[in-house]
C-alpha cells in the first residue's frame, strides 16, 4: 500500500517483517520461523482500511488489474456498505498501537468517487477524528466539481493526500491509461490542479507511477514536468504485478528495469526524499537481482537493510529501494471490496459477477461482511485466509529465490 515517506520503526519485539528476513538469508529452523512469522503476521492488525466504493471506471488502462464492469453501486446498497465502513473504522487502531504507531487511515482506492461516497466519507471523519483520509484517482473526481452540491471553492470532504496517477508525458500517459480515447492526461493534469483545494491544510499531492516497456524511458521526462510546474509533492514509482495476464504485454524487462532504474536514481538525487521506488513482487526482485548481481544483492540485503512493518529498505548505488512481500500482503491493509465482502489482494482481477457466482474465484473472498464484525478478529481472519490460499504458496517462491543467493553466503 501507499505510504507517504520511508519510515524506519524501532523495533524492540521482533514483527513478522523480521522472520520473512532470517527465512530469506538463514539456512535452518525454517519451519519454526515460519511458525512464528505466522503468529507475529496474525498480532500485527493493519491500521489501514482499502476502500472499494465503485467498480466502474472511465478507463480501460492496459497495467490495471480491473476488467471493465458496469456500475457497483447496486452491490453496496443492498449490502449496506456504508454500515460496514462505520462499524470497522470505529475500531481501527490508533497511533498509539503497535506496530505501526501511525494515525489509522482509510483509503477511497477504486475506481472513480462518485457523489454518493461523500457522505459516506465525510461521516468516517466525525466517527473517527483522527482518521486519515486518502483518495487514489486518475483525475476524473473533478467530474464532481459539475454537481451542485460539489465544487472546487467549497468541497464537501478535504483529504489527508491524494494520489494521481501519471504514467508519463502526454502520449505515453494515454498510450498505458487510455488508448481509445486519448483524454486521460488531460483529466489526470486538470486533477493535479484542482487537487490542493480538496486538501487539509497539511495535506499532501503525490503522482504515481506504474512502470511498463512502454513509460520505463520517460521517467525523468516525467519528473521534470511534475516538479518543475509544482504539480505534485511526491512521486510513489512502482513496477506493477507480472503475474497478471493482462499485464503480460507491457511487463518490463529486465534491461528496461536497468534503463529505468538509472533514471530513477539521477532524479532521487535531485529531489531527495520526494521520489519512492517500491516493488511489490519477487519477479520484480528477480530481475533487480539479475541487474545488480547476486554477491552484491547478497551483501546488501544481508547488512544493509532497515525494517518497518512489512516492508524492508535496502539501499543501492544511492537509491533506496523499498520491498513489499507478496506473503506479507496482510499488513498492508484491510480490504472491503464494492459489494461489501472482505477480500484478498488481486480479487480486483475479476468482476464483481465472477467472484460472487463463480466456485473458480472463492478463494479471492474472505468473507461477506455485516456490520457487526470485531476489527481485530476480522483482519486475523483475513490472514488467515491469505496464508492458505496465497501466503504460503508466495512465502516458497521467495524462499526459492534467495535459496541461490544464499548459497555462496554460508
């Protein structure tokens, strides 16, 4: 999930991010510290809540894991959405709890915000006051502003940070994000720019990235048209999930990865501290090994790495790259899908329609939920489920991966 800067926590009791480590660069006692990854991975309740409010969308991006649906809202309706947000936001973790020791915070992660959700959303902050709030958009909230109850002087919600995807310049952009109707950038820009009103007065503007074979070269194009014009505070550069066959035509290489990288490096050492690299899968990891080669990777990941809750730091030439386990996905969040269930990371791959009517999908589906659900017991549910359906499946092609690695170590 988005975090808005590198945050290394102090970490006195060992968390689950600890033993992914030793299972990754230790030879033995792999089952008991599996053991006790899993039972950490279980304590650590997520602090933040990922929202799916609407399924549709006015895009038809080729690195979106979404297919093309028609309108959810009927789902969230007769589900009761909105009384399933209110009961679990109630009892989020505040930032005096471990382990992350952050304010909680709900994200509106998909796919456009429509009028209907500001309610909703303006009523989490009364519940919740010391909610974050978040909104991932490709710019078409500014649909919004039309509405006679809406507009950018006088927005009904403000937000803690919003994040805008821009997947490069112009033609780029709407090569990836939309092919057909080319008017995506323009949406995306004319949202950065409406953006800053619908904020707190400490809020923050990111742009996000999604690296492919067709943006991998454009990246300090990119940069310079954001942070020259004052667009944006952050960018949160990311490489998307291979292991979607949608994305199998524009998965970046392994010498595109070089390509990028280096570009990604040049414009860290210009804008220290607002640019993030993350990646999210060890295929990604795979080819950053090719790239770096294993001794050095060795040596770095071994000794020179930071902990925070379930991602780890380490740093290369300069340029810090953060890691996001596939099998630690719990801890990046809660997520409530359109229909009110409880679902896994990569649900979003199928309809609405498929998940609710399809034995093939079940497995994506945690739990419809009710409103009446305890937090804690729900997101350990949620672990739960994720370990024996995906988890421990992830946690074996991680370890096989730094099996090799470790090798030349002991």
């Amino acid at each position: 999930m988005n975090q808005p800067k590198i945050k290394t926590t102090k970490i006195f009791v060992k968390q689950s991010i600890q033993y992914w480590h030793l299972l990754m660069t230790q030879k033995n006692n792999h089952e008991e510290l599996k053991k006790k990854l899993l039972h950490s991975l279980k304590l650590e309740i997520p602090n933040i809540i990922s929202l799916v409010m609407e399924r549709t969308c006015n895009l038809n991006c080729r690195h979106c894991c979404f297919q093309t649906e028609k309108t959810s809202q009927k789902y969230s309706q007769k589900n009761n959405l909105d009384v399933i947000i209110y009961n679990l936001v109630k009892q989020m973790p505040s930032a005096q709890d471990s382990p992350h020791f952050e304010r909680p915070c709900l994200i509106h992660t998909g796919r456009t915000l429509k009028l209907w959700h500001l309610d909703i959303l303006s009523k989490v902050k009364k519940i919740k006051p010391d909610l974050e709030l978040g909104l991932i958009d490709n710019g078409s909230f500014t649909n919004l502003f039309e509405s006679t109850v809406c507009n950018q002087r006088n927005f009904p919600i403000k937000f803690d940070f919003i994040d805008i995807s821009i997947e490069g310049p112009k033609k780029i952009h709407n090569l990836q994000r939309d092919p057909a109707g080319q008017k995506a950038f323009t949406t995306a820009v004319n949202g950065l720019k409406q953006a800053k009103k619908m904020l707190t007065k400490d809020g923050r503007l990111s742009a996000l990235m999604t690296l492919t074979s067709l943006n991998y070269n454009h990246i300090e194009e990119t940069v310079k048209f954001l942070f020259s014009k004052k667009y944006v505070d952050e960018l949160h550069i990311t490489t998307m999930n291979p292991a979607l066959p949608k994305n199998f035509q524009i998965e970046i290489s392994v010498e595109q990865l070089k390509i990028a990288l280096e570009q990604i490096k040049k414009v860290c050492q210009q804008y220290k501290r607002r640019i993030f690299f993350k990646i999210y899968n060890y295929q990604d990891l795979s080819k950053l090994i090719e790239i770096i080669g294993e001794k050095k990777f060795r040596q770095i990941f071994i000794n020179k790495i930071f902990f925070s809750t379930g991602v780890i730091t380490f740093n290369l030439n300069g340029l810090n790259i953060m890691y996001y386990p596939s099998s630690m996905w719990p801890l990046e969040s809660f997520l409530i899908d359109a229909d009110a269930c409880n679902r896994t990371a990569y649900s979003h791959s199928y309809t609405l329609c498929q998940l609710r009517n399809n034995s093939n999908f079940k497995k994506y589906t945690v739990t419809q939920l009710t409103g009446e659900e305890n937090y804690k017991q729900a997101c350990q549910k949620q672990t739960m489920y994720w370990w024996k359906y995906f988890g421990q499946e992830f946690l074996d092609k991680e370890q096989m991966l730094f099996k090799n690695i470790r090798a030349d170590h002991i």
